[in-house]
C-alpha cells in the first residue's frame, strides 16, 4: 500500500513538472526586459496581457469559440479595466479574471502552434512567477 501511495505523489510531482516545462517551453520566445522590482500589481497585469497579446499562432478558446492572441488580449484587457477595483493583486486578476469565463465559468484555454493545449491559467501563472523571479 505504502509504495502505492508514494508512487502517487511521484505521479504527480512528475505531472507538474511536465505541465511546468510544455508551459515554458511554449512561451519562452516572448519575454519582458524589465524588472520585477519595479513592476507595481498592475504592470504585472499589463505585462501579462501584453504577454497574451504577443503570442504569436496561438488560439484562445473561450467558451467553444477561437480567438486570435489580439482578441484574447483586448478580452483581457477589457475584464481588467472593469474589475480592477475589485482584483489587488497580478495572481488575483490570474485566477479571477484570465483563467475562465465569468458567465459560464469554462477554463480559457490556449492552443499552441504544434496542437499542444494548456489552460490560460498555466500558462499565465507559470509567465507571472517568471516576472516576480527577475532580479
């Protein structure tokens, strides 16, 4: 039973991991050149919708439809301007408003060029920790 339990949790240490590198390895042509320092809760959202906007190939599902990286970015853009009073931190606008539909509460997903599929919340959320880890 013991092994069963441990073989689990190396399971799924090992899921994430792979999750952590499709992630990387699908957004690491677009970066940012400033520093985190510097950068308030709402640069890290801007910085996070310019992210969208500029990945290049990708289609954002919302709700069943595809969406080009500019109509993703402009629907993020326009959530945050709405709810940005209410949202105080770069991970708060992550989980509350770029990770799923307000009206149906269906993950937002992105499709990369090569067919691989992940939720804008991964992709959003492993970008967010790349801000807040540069010096």
């Amino acid at each position: 039973m013991r092994k069963y339990v441990m073989l689990g949790v190396l399971l799924v240490a090992g899921l994430g991991a792979v999750q952590k590198s499709m992630v990387q390895h699908h957004t690491s042509h677009v970066s940012s050149s400033v520093s985190s320092a510097s950068l308030s809760e709402a640069d890290k959202v801007e910085r996070l919708i310019e992210f969208v906007r500029d990945m290049k190939g990708a289609t954002f599902i919302r709700n069943g439809f595809e969406h080009t990286a500019q109509e993703a970015a402009d629907h993020l853009q326009s959530k945050w301007r709405k709810h940005r009073k209410k949202v105080k931190s770069a991970k708060g606008f992550v989980e509350e408003l770029a990770s799923r539909s307000g009206l149906t509460g269906i993950a937002y997903r992105i499709r990369f060029q090569d067919g691989t599929t992940l939720t804008t919340n991964q992709v959003l959320t492993q970008e967010l920790e790349r801000l807040e880890e540069q010096p």
